[in-house]
C-alpha cells in the first residue's frame, strides 16, 4: 500500500513521536451494535480508515489515495448496514465495497479499496502473535471483483513498503455467516512498523463488491507457537524462517484436511518464480524450504518475494525477502 506525501508525513511524524518500548498492538472488538448508522463519521469515530490504490487492468500502478477517516455514507469504501444478519448478528453490520466515488471505474482501471485500523509495533510486542477473527458472508459481489480480508505490516523506514500480507480470500464464500480467523507472529524485525487488520476489495466498472462483516475480535494469541491462524475452512500459513534470508528459507503450513495443494513463490510484480509444492498432501503439518532459485534453476534476484498457498479451503499469502 502506498501513501500520499501528506499521509506519509502524518504518519512518519506519529511514529517518531511514539517510544519503541513496551506493547503498542492494543486489543479490539467490534459488533457495531452501539454505533449510529445514521452518523457519517461512525466508523471513522470508531478508528477505521481507508485508503485506495489504482491499477490498470494489466495490474500496472498507478497511483494511490489516503488514508483517509472511513466514511459511512454508502458511495465509497464502506458503510454500516442493518438488517443483514440472524440472532448471532444482531441488527447492524459493516459492508465493505468499492469507492464508487472514483471516476477510474469508468476508464476501466482497477481500484483496490481497502477498510482497516492501524497500529504501531513496539518491542513489547516482540515474540506475540496476534488474532483476527471475524464472521461475514457475501453481498453483492459480482463479475471480476475480488475480495480478501488480511493483516499486513508496512515499514515506514522503507516508504511504506509492505513485509507480511496475510490474507483470507472472500471472493466466494457463502451468502451464509461464517466464521474466519488469521494471525500474525511479531518478531524483532516489525519494531516500529505499522500493524493492520482490515478488509479489502478491488473491482472496476462500478461492479458490485460488497461483503458482510460482524463480531470483530483482534486479540493477542496464546503464543506465537501456537497454530491459530486457521481459517474456519481449513487451512494455516506461517511466516518463513529466517526472514529476510540467503541462501535458504523454511516454509510451514498446516491442513485441516487433506486435499490439492499448490504452494508457490511470486515476485512483487505477480509472476511466478518457482513452485515449491503441487499435489495432494494428508491433513496435518508440512514444511518446504526454497533455496532462492527459480523455475529454471537459476538464482532469483535479491529483493520481495510473494509466497502463496492455494487450497480447496482457500488462499493465503505472507512476503518475504531474499538477501545477496
């Protein structure tokens, strides 16, 4: 996620502002059953904010807006809503959509629109690992809308460059409530970074993109050994050690079910550099190292890499970075 100048410079001065000691990551949990829908600025009262990328439709960057105070107004980003859950739910729910308010739908342009708060990484926070858990259900999503809910980290000492995206792809789940959960494990090398949880969609020619959200919950794990970030579908993707690396990393997941897999590397631009593991794999812990080679043998390039498992539970995706 990139930032305007004015946020970038916002945010930069927050964070030197805030000591590096002690723990910052604060718990949250939202059913959003005391805030005023009528109220424009219910969410942003509540800490949300949202931000928007832009890209053309053959994914190359364009540029970014925000972050901006969530509004609650039903034309961008994200709205609270009413009447779309059961007994569990309540009366009042988050719907999360497209910002229909940016005229690129029409050029055909891809907009990514993403709901999240944000927190600072402190060195209390080291060796924690840290839950979202979450239920939703599909709105009205359509034609080539994408949509993921994540925990992602952003170095502000690297212009904000992302160095974990966790992710659930929400794209096609039910239109029944379910529940998910994803988390994230704190290590030294976040310490003064930026922290969010959120939700996210990218669409164009103002398709509909909206996903349900209820009965929030970002808490603290029991321990970052501990395997929580399952989603309820079946599936759990750990950061990669040693982070960054060179020559050799190792990779852990874990399957509820037994199933296809295909665990894959990606560079930063979305092609694919090498493919770890493809088949059928038993239900229970499993580990690959990549040794920084591509396809074709030859020795990736240093820099960001994208690792991405895919299964019949879902997707999930954490970066990391090969050093030279």
């Amino acid at each position: 996620m990139k930032r305007s100048f004015n946020a970038v410079l916002a945010v930069a001065v927050l964070v030197c502002l805030v000591p590096v000691t002690g723990q910052a990551i604060t718990p949250y949990n939202q059913n959003f059953e005391g805030l005023i829908q009528s109220d424009i600025a219910a969410l942003a009262n509540d800490g949300w904010m949202v931000y928007g990328n832009v890209s053309t439709s053959a994914g190359d960057y364009l540029y970014g807006y925000g972050a901006f105070p969530a509004p609650n107004d039903g034309a961008a980003f994200c709205q609270i809503d009413m009447g779309q859950g059961g007994d569990e739910q309540g009366l009042q729910q988050m719907v999360v959509f497209s910002d229909y308010n940016n005229q690129d739908h029409a050029n055909g342009y891809l907009i990514e629109s993403n709901v999240f708060h944000e927190q600072t990484v402190l060195a209390g926070d080291v060796d924690t690992r840290w839950v979202f858990e979450f239920q939703a259900k599909k709105g009205n999503i359509e034609g080539t809308s994408t949509a993921l809910a994540y925990i992602k980290t952003l170095d502000p000492g690297a212009g904000y460059a992302t160095t974990n995206y966790v992710t659930v792809d929400m794209t096609s789940i039910p239109e029944t409530w379910g529940g998910y959960s994803i988390a994230l494990d704190i290590d030294a090398g976040l310490v003064g970074q930026l922290i969010q949880f959120g939700f996210s969609n990218t669409t164009t020619g103002y398709q509909g993109a909206g996903i349900f959200y209820d009965n929030l919950v970002w808490r603290l794990g029991e321990s970052s050994s501990v395997p929580e970030a399952m989603i309820a579908r079946g599936l759990d993707l750990r950061q990669n050690y040693p982070n960054p690396f060179n020559p050799m990393t190792r990779i852990e997941f874990v399957l509820n079910q037994a199933g296809p897999v295909d665990l894959s590397i990606y560079d930063v631009a979305g092609r694919k550099v090498q493919t770890l593991r493809q088949g059928n794999l038993e239900a229970g812990p499993h580990f690959v190292n990549w040794n920084g080679r591509t396809q074709t043998g030859s020795t990736a390039a240093a820099g960001q890499y994208w690792y991405v498992l895919k299964t019949s539970a879902g997707q999930m995706s954490r970066s990391m970075v090969l050093l030279k």
